[in-house]
C-alpha cells in the first residue's frame, strides 16, 4: 500500500507539475496576447490621432464654410429688403406720375378745347364776317348793317376774351 500511496503521490506530483507547466504555459499565452492587444490598442491610438489631427483642419474649414454662407445668406436677405423697398418706391412714383398725369389732362383738357372752340368759333365769325363784308361791299349794304355786323363780331370777340381769361385763371391756379 504504501507503494500505492508513493505511486499516486508521484502521479499527483506530475500532475501538479503538469498543471504549473499548463499555468505557466497559460500565463505566457496571456502575457502574449495581452502585449499583442496592447499594441493594436496603441496602434489605434495612434490612427485614431492621425485621424483627430486631420480632422480639425478640416471641421476649422467647415465652420469658415458655414460662417461664409451664413454672411451670404444675410447680405442676400439684406439685398432682397433693399430691392423690396425699391420696388415699392418705383410702384409708388408711378402711381404718382399716372395720378399727376390724369390730374394734368383733367384740368387742362377742359379749358384747352374751350380755347379751341373759341378760336375756331372767332376764325368762323371773321372769316364770315369778311365774306358779308365783300359780298355786301358788292352789294353796297347801308352803314346800319355793317354796324350792326361789327357789333356782333365785337361781341364775338369780347366773348372769347372772356373765354380765354377763364382759361388763364384756370391754368394759373394749378
């Protein structure tokens, strides 16, 4: 028994043996893969700071972007405000014009075409007159008629110079 007992204490030796060496094995094994995942860390790290390090000029660049087409989009909302305010004056100047220019043919049409009416009707009196003048001349008509025709043709005229200060009161009070 005893020689049993000795056989199993150097099976139980060489199994502790066995089992420190698969420790040992293990804890090389571990180290190695502990130093390998180590190294891809750093390696990472280091990519990771490449990356970060190109990163920034490039997010520095999208900000000035961003802050260009901030200022663009201003001065493009300060431009359509200018050309708004412009395009309401334009539309204003023009109702004034077109306003004026009605108010102008309004008031000057009427007496216009009044003068235009007297003088016409003047021209017609003159021109008849002288026509009564002649033929009469030839007819030899007596002093009352031809005066009676001057007094006419005076009063014509007296007419169409009151028509015409009409018009000039008129006009001069625009």
């Amino acid at each position: 028994m005893e020689t049993t007992i000795q056989y199993l204490q150097i099976a139980t030796d060489i199994i502790i043996i066995l089992l420190f060496i698969g420790l040992v094995i293990l804890v090389f094994t571990l180290i190695k893969t502990l130093k390998y995942f180590s190294v891809k860390i750093e390696e990472m790290s280091v990519q990771v700071k490449d990356i970060k390090s190109t990163m920034n000029p490039a997010i520095d660049k999208f900000q000035d972007l961003t802050e260009n087409v901030n200022g663009v989009f201003l001065k493009v909302r300060d431009n359509i405000d200018v050309l708004t305010t412009v395009v309401e004056k334009v539309r204003d100047t023009t109702d004034n014009i077109i306003e004026f220019e009605q108010n102008i043919q309004s008031k000057i049409e009427p007496p216009v075409m009044n003068t235009i009416n007297t003088f016409s009707a003047v021209t017609v009196g003159v021109k008849t007159f002288f026509d009564t003048y002649k033929s009469r001349k030839n007819d030899k008509i007596s002093d009352r008629e031809l005066k009676n025709e001057i007094e006419e043709i005076e009063q014509s005229i007296v007419d169409v110079n009151e028509e015409l200060d009409k018009v000039n009161v008129k006009l001069n009070s625009n």
